[in-house]
C-alpha cells in the first residue's frame, strides 16, 4: 500500500509500506476513504519533536475489510469513524469517560500511520465506532473531523464548561480553535469571542457561531477579552495552540472561579506556579477523549445539524501530501484532506 513517511523534519515522502495484517484477535483492518494533515503532525515536520522515518496519520474513515476472531461491535463492510487514540472503551478510565488514558492508549500515529491507504486498528470494539449506514460522500470529511479535530474541539469547550449563559473566549483559531467555537455554541453559550488575526478564518468563526472577533494577543488580547466582559473574564476559556504565549493569555483570560480547558501541545510552556495559584481557576485538558464524543458527534453529523467538514481548506490526492504539509506549515492552509 502507499502511505506517508517522514524521514526527518521536513522531509515528507509518500512511499510503498507493507500491508497491514490482523495481529491481535482483537484487530480490524480499515481501507481508508480519507485522512488528513493535523496540526499536531507539523511539529516534527518543523523539527520540534524527533522524526526517523515516522509513518503519519491519526485521522481516519473507511471501511472494515477484516475483523479479528473477537471482534463484536464492528463487522466487515461497515463504514467507521475511529479516535487518534486505541481504546478498550472496558477499563475504568474508560468508563469514566477518559479514554486517551485507557490503560491500553496507544496514539494511532506512533505506531499506526493512518496517512495510508489501509491501517491496523487494535482493540476495534473499543476504537471504531460505525455510521448508521453508508454515508453520502458530501459527509465524509465532516466524519473524518470527528475522529480528532471536532472531538478535541469539543473536549476543550467540555473542559471549560461552556454552556446557557457563558461567555466563552477561544485562544487560537486553527483547525482545533475553530472546532472550539462549533462545539460552544452546541453547547448552548451565550457569547463566543474568537482570537483570530486571519481573515478567512474570521469568518468561519463566525459561521460557527462566534458572536466577537479579537485580533490582540498577550497582555492586549488579555485586556481586551476583559473589556468586553465586565472586567471580569471569560466564564470559559479553551487553548488551542500550545505555546507559552497563547497559554498565559488563556489563564489571564479566564475569570476567577472559571474553567479553563487546555488542548493544544505544549512542549516548551512553562507555566508560573504563583500566576497559576493566584488565578484560581479551574484547568482540564491533554489528548481529547475522542471516543468518548464520537457516537453523539457522528450522529449531530449524519443528521446534518452540523457541518465541521468546512474546516478542510485544501484536498490533495496522498501522493502530494507533501505539499499539503507544506502549506499548513506556511498557513495557506488551515487544514488538508487527503483523498485516494
């Protein structure tokens, strides 16, 4: 099969990989319809975390081609939606609704690649979850969103507990930010103020449900979401893109006694334990429980109550994915669709 490789940071190459087999009984093999360039995926193309010839790809749809013998909650031909996260969805963790730390958690991409035409899903029952039929194929990248951009969006709002009567501020206005908003006003906020420079992303905040704009960033962004509240802050806040920056503007956005949900991969935040003690906040974040939300949001999505398909701003065939790294790299992207 052909799938993505990255030798080393940015250099992505598309090349021959073995086909995946059924290891474990409780295995399934999917024939992807589409995957997709993450934001997350850029950090080692950028040189930030290590790449030795890493196969990619967390973010997948397609159909079942194989089960292993235990495999129950599946069946071949079944068009599936599966989280960036392996799961048994059995485990206490699990039950408690947090299954990005599933005692059995693996991250799809580390060992997986779903920028392929086929992949290897361990503990399927508890991983893919199926469509109630087969899907139009207007749907599908609206599905593929579920499985780590919409569900970590959503995780995030969840975190910081928007809801009827909140005033929501989302830090960072990519793929994930922009999800943010979506799953807010789903959740019924009263007021959603999206931080975004980029005009074109602007207004898909705004299709989402944002009711304010704020460009400023740092200290101004901080003093900005508090003008606009009351002096006070927002009631809920989500951080969506993981720098030192973007996570102090968070923290000093929220007001006392507010939630905020952190998703975005922070490697080199350092965050200042007296700012953090004197805000008195409420923090909640890391990997999304995808699968958790996956049900609900495959439903909002096949009963066409939303449409986070519109977040995909570029659709290349895999064989140049490439270039699509390329350009969310030099945001001309927000996010790209890989297609076979």
């Amino acid at each position: 099969m052909r799938g993505v490789v990255m030798y080393t940071a940015g250099d992505v190459r598309v090349e021959e990989r073995e086909d995946p087999k059924i290891v474990e009984p409780t295995d399934a093999i999917v024939k992807l319809t589409a995957t997709c360039i993450c934001g997350s995926d850029l950090w080692p193309y950028r040189g930030i975390e290590p790449a030795d010839h890493q196969v990619m790809g967390h973010e997948y749809v397609g159909v079942v081609e194989e089960i292993g013998s235990e495999v129950r909650n599946v069946k071949v031909g079944d068009f599936v939606v599966g989280s960036f996260v392996i799961s048994d969805n059995t485990c206490e963790i699990c039950r408690a609704g947090f299954q990005s730390k599933c005692l059995h958690a693996e991250f799809v991409s580390q060992t997986i690649g779903t920028q392929a035409e086929k992949a290897r899903i361990p503990h399927a029952d508890g991983t893919l979850v199926a469509t109630p039929g087969q899907p139009d194929p207007a749907l599908i990248p609206s599905l593929l969103a579920a499985s780590d951009v919409l569900g970590t969006g959503w995780y995030a709002a969840v975190a910081a507990e928007a809801g009827p009567g909140k005033t929501v501020a989302v830090v960072g206005d990519g793929a994930v930010g922009l999800m943010a908003v979506l799953a807010a006003k789903q959740l019924g906020a009263e007021r959603i103020i999206a931080m975004s420079r980029h005009p074109e992303r602007q207004k898909l905040a705004h299709y989402y449900g944002a009711t304010d704009i704020v460009e400023e960033r740092g200290e101004e962004g901080i003093a900005k979401i508090k003008e606009l509240t009351g002096g006070l802050g927002a009631h809920s806040v989500v951080e969506a893109v993981g720098t030192q920056e973007s996570f102090m503007q968070a923290v000093g956005a929220t007001r006392g006694g507010g939630h905020l949900g952190y998703v975005g991969v922070n490697y080199d935040v350092k965050i200042p334990g007296i700012e953090l003690f004197f805000a008195g906040i409420h923090t909640l974040g890391g990997p999304a429980p995808v699968r958790r939300f996956l049900p609900d949001l495959i439903q909002l999505i096949w009963d066409r109550e939303i449409d986070p398909g519109k977040v995909f701003d570029l659709t290349l065939p895999l064989e140049q994915a490439a270039e699509g790294y390329k350009a969310m790299d030099e945001r001309r992207a927000t996010k790209v669709i890989l297609t076979f």
